[in-house]
C-alpha cells in the first residue's frame, strides 16, 4: 500500500477515506459551506487537506457519481489533476449542470473523489511520419453512433 502524507489544514474534517474495501476513490469532503447556483454555476471548495503525492504518482479529483445523478452537480475540470510537486491546500471545482435547482454545499459533506494513480513521464521526439494503426487518422466519433 502506498502512503500518501497529509496536512491537516482544518482539524475539523476529515481526512481522505475509502468508503469500502476495494473503492479506487478515497472521499474528498467540505471544509467550507458554498453555494452552487443552477444552470452552471461553480464553486471553488477547499478540502482542508494538503497532499505529498510521490513522484511518479498523480492525485486525480473525480466525481461522486450520486452528487451527479441526484443533483446534476459534478467536478468542473474533471479529473483535476494533483501534480507530485504540489503542496497547496486540495481545491474542488464543482459545477451544479441542474438547470433549476441551486445546490448547498455544507461542512463536511462528501465531493469529490480522490484517485492515486502512477504516472510516466514521456520524451516527445519530432518524427516523419507515424507509424501505421488499425485506426489510423479517424477522429471523434468515426465509428458511428
């Protein structure tokens, strides 16, 4: 199991947790209260947490899949991506897509996920020509509906 340190910014919430054995998305949770309006609105929601993620490892921010079934309200730049080098406190753009319904956030209220994944670094080298793929140049949504 990887150990991911954590500041505690805010005695007060609770720190990441898995829901269930086996769950890939430990819970990010409030630090703040915020309100959501309808038809797109945003907020910008502290977690009272800060993470050290090791190199070679990124935090990924998800959605909770029942804030957005139940209320339309999902993470806006999702997934928000947590760089190894990052120290800052956790910060979650959620977005409230209900085209009616405004969406109170409250203290401790469960919003979004977090996911550690490992991560390669890559070396991009100029080339010629690419080599050759079943798909070859087929855009988005080539393949029909």
């Amino acid at each position: 199991m990887l150990e991911i340190p954590v500041l505690a910014l805010d005695a007060g919430v609770s720190l990441p947790a898995y829901a269930r054995f086996g769950d890939a998305g430990a819970d990010l949770v409030a630090r703040r209260d915020a309100l959501v309006a309808p038809g797109g609105g945003r907020a910008l929601v502290p977690t009272g947490i800060a993470v050290a993620i090791p190199e070679g490892y990124a935090g990924f921010v998800m959605p909770r899949s029942g804030l957005a079934w139940k209320h339309g309200v999902t993470v806006a730049n999702s997934p928000g991506l947590i760089d190894s080098g990052y120290r800052d406190e956790i910060k979650v753009i959620l977005v409230n897509l209900d085209p009616e319904e405004p969406y109170d956030v409250r203290r401790g209220d469960r919003i979004a996920q977090l996911v550690i994944l490992p991560v390669v670094r890559a070396a991009f080298a100029v080339v010629e020509a690419l080599e050759a793929s079943e798909r070859g140049a087929g855009g988005l949504g080539h393949t029909g509906r």
